[in-house]
C-alpha cells in the first residue's frame, strides 16, 4: 500500500513532539500517517518503527481527537477487518492544537508563580510583625 519510512526531518519534529510532552509513538504514528494518503496499521508498524500494541493505542488517541478517519475495507472471506486510516485534520492545525495546548500550560505555570510569589511575601510580612 504505502511504503514509506520517515525521513531525518520527520525524527526531527518526533523529537521536538517529545520534548513537548507528546508520547513518542504518538508523534511517530502522526508524523507517519501524515506524510501518506491512507494507510494500514501495518504501513505505520513498518514505516514508523513500532509495534502493533503502540500503533493501536496512538490510532486510538488520534481518534479520540478527531484527527484520523477510519474506513473498513472490504476483505474476502473471514478473519478481521482492514481499517484504512487518514488524517483528517491538516497538520497545520493539529500544530496549531500543540501551540495553544503549550501556551495554556506556560500562562497557568506564571499563573502559579505570581501566587506564590505573594503568599510568600505575605508570609514574610507577617513573619516582620512577630
């Protein structure tokens, strides 16, 4: 179907992916279905370097966020089915998701900060008047 491996830019941005607290097999099957057309488990499996267990839970969370599609594929006789799988959102986007997601967490952390920073004087003034 597709035989396509990731490429060093590809790692790249997998690396980048993880160093923003995005699982690795996640970024790897992303990165993966996002440079094909339509693809099998077993393409991502191949082409991505993971396992069918890591495949299946990232195919999942990509479900759960809206970002793949997932038709059966009609198959002769018995046994399971084929799912093919696509990206349904642009990978513009799905950055765009990272970027909110990140700047979220970098206003709640100086959010944080900021109360701290005046409970911690408070409790300095009040240490002043004992």
């Amino acid at each position: 179907m597709n035989e396509k491996t990731l490429n060093t830019t590809d790692k790249k941005v997998i690396d980048v992916f993880s160093d923003l607290g995005v699982p690795k097999n996640l970024a790897k099957t992303l990165m993966y279905i996002s440079r094909v057309d339509y693809c099998r488990s077993a393409d991502i499996e191949r082409g991505a370097n993971l396992r069918q267990p890591e495949v299946s839970v990232a195919m999942q969370q990509l479900t759960d966020l809206g970002w793949i599609s997932k038709t059966n594929k009609k198959k002769e006789g018995k046994g399971r089915p084929i799912y093919i799988y696509k990206l349904s959102t642009e990978i513009d986007d799905i950055f765009e998701y990272f970027q909110e997601e990140k700047k979220q967490e970098i206003d709640d952390i100086q959010k944080n900060l900021s109360e701290l920073k005046s409970l911690l004087s408070q409790q300095k003034g009040i240490q002043d008047i004992d």
